[in-house]
C-alpha cells in the first residue's frame, strides 16, 4: 500500500510581484487580504515583514504612507525614504489623494449614490480599533454610488473623504448595509475558513509637484470577490471601469 503524496507547501509571499508603481519618491502595491499591515497583540506575520524586499537599491526599507485594514485588499502607498514619507503625509492628511474603494455589501440601498457624514468614535477602552458613531468623536465623510446589484447584493464604489478608521466598514453599516463578509461590524462569522472582507482599494490618485500629472494607480479585484461578482451574474472588468470613471470629491 503506497502512501499518499505530502502536502504540497504553500508558495513563498512574493511581495515584489505586487508591486504597482514605483518611482523615486513611493511605491504603490496591491495588499492582499488578511495581511495586516503592522503587528498585532496576537503576532502573526504581517507586511513589515517584507519591506525589506522592496528597498529597490536604497539604504532603507520603504514605509507606510498610510493603512489598510487587514481584511482589505489593493492599492497601498508606501514613500520610499523620509522626505517622501513627509510630503506623502501632507497630502494624505489635506483630502488631496483620490481614493476608490469597492465593496459588496448586503442588501440594495434605495438611492444610487449617497454621501455619508457620521462622526466615529472608538467604541470602548478596551475593544483596540473598533469603532462605533459617536456624535463626540471625529468627523468621518464619505461618499458612493451604486454601480450594480444582484441577488440582494450591491456593489458600491467609495471614498473615504477623511482617514478614520474602520470607516467605510462602520459607515455601511449605520446605513443599514454592512460590507459582505464583515466580521466586526456586519455580522459574519470570526471562525477560520469563514467569509472573507469584500472590501478593496480599487485606486489612488496621488498629486505631484505643479506641472506634473499624478500617479494615478488601480489594483486588480482579488480573486474572493470577483468569485461572488461571477455567481451573481456581474462582470468584473466592467465593475472595476464604472468605479474608476467616479468623480469622487475632495477635501483639499
């Protein structure tokens, strides 16, 4: 009796391959979901295990000009050194980077586009970052619009015209349409193999100096949500074009 095959060992995280853009000045990569970008009181591997393979031939690994949740996927900018990291920030903080996201959410909003202004708060001392609306807390805008529907699904394209965290993931659900697959603030199971996050960085729009146009980078829908998108009879491709041709506003 022959025995069976071992296990197959999981591919090494190629981090380089993600890479979307990269200048003097920044990286833009495409995170993939459950990969939390800093550790955590539990540990775990995380992205800044991997900023060494992206020095590209400078002394220091490049650092986060901003988060993504660990649950979400796509476009996340990276400034490569600490002047790039400076003015990065500038422009995060002012409103003046465009930002797409996509997400499936539960049941189909009644309006086809809508703009959210509820103030988010952290929702105790001891529960780390979840938050919760909170007429004290910190003002948290963003606006959407409908792009498709099927199968008491929407699929909406976002944009956070503030920074805060979790905060499309609470807004959606204060509206009565929490995102597909949310663990904290919509209802899904926390078990292991359960669904994942259906929330993702489709685009960033990154100024530049005066007379130079600005990084605009898209990241690819990762595979579990353009697998829901499929069964419920919707194109991908499609969706992530009708999100990218969204004027969206600004803040700066």
């Amino acid at each position: 009796m022959s025995l069976p095959d071992p296990p197959l060992a999981a591919a090494p995280f190629d981090i380089a391959a993600r890479v979307l853009h990269r200048d003097g000045m920044m990286l833009v990569i495409d995170k993939p979901p459950g990969l939390a970008v800093h550790k955590g009181p539990k540990g775990g591997e995380t992205l800044a295990d991997h900023l060494d393979a992206l020095r590209f031939g400078l002394p220091g690994a490049p650092e986060l000009a901003h988060r993504l949740d660990k649950d979400t996927s796509g476009c996340l900018v990276l400034g490569r050194h600490r002047k790039a990291l400076a003015e990065l920030g500038k422009a995060f903080a002012g409103g003046t980077v465009g930002k797409t996201y996509m997400a499936v959410v539960r049941g189909v909003p009644r309006e086809a586009r809508g703009r959210i202004e509820l103030k988010l708060a952290k929702r105790s001392p001891t529960r780390g970052w979840w938050m919760a609306v909170d007429p004290r807390g910190q003002e948290a805008i963003t606006e959407w619009e409908s792009i498709a529907t099927g199968e008491g699904l929407a699929v909406l394209a976002l944009s956070p015209l503030t920074g805060r965290t979790h905060q499309l993931r609470v807004h959606l659900d204060a509206i009565g349409h929490p995102i597909l697959g949310d663990s904290i603030y919509g209802g899904a199971s926390r078990l292991p193999g359960g669904p994942i996050l259906h929330l993702h960085a489709r685009r960033v729009v990154v100024p530049q100096r005066q007379g130079h146009p600005p990084i605009d980078v898209r990241a690819p829908l990762p595979g579990h949500m353009r697998a829901t998108l499929e069964r419920a009879g919707l194109d991908p491709a499609t969706l992530e074009a009708a999100a990218d041709a969204i004027a969206f506003s600004k803040l700066g």
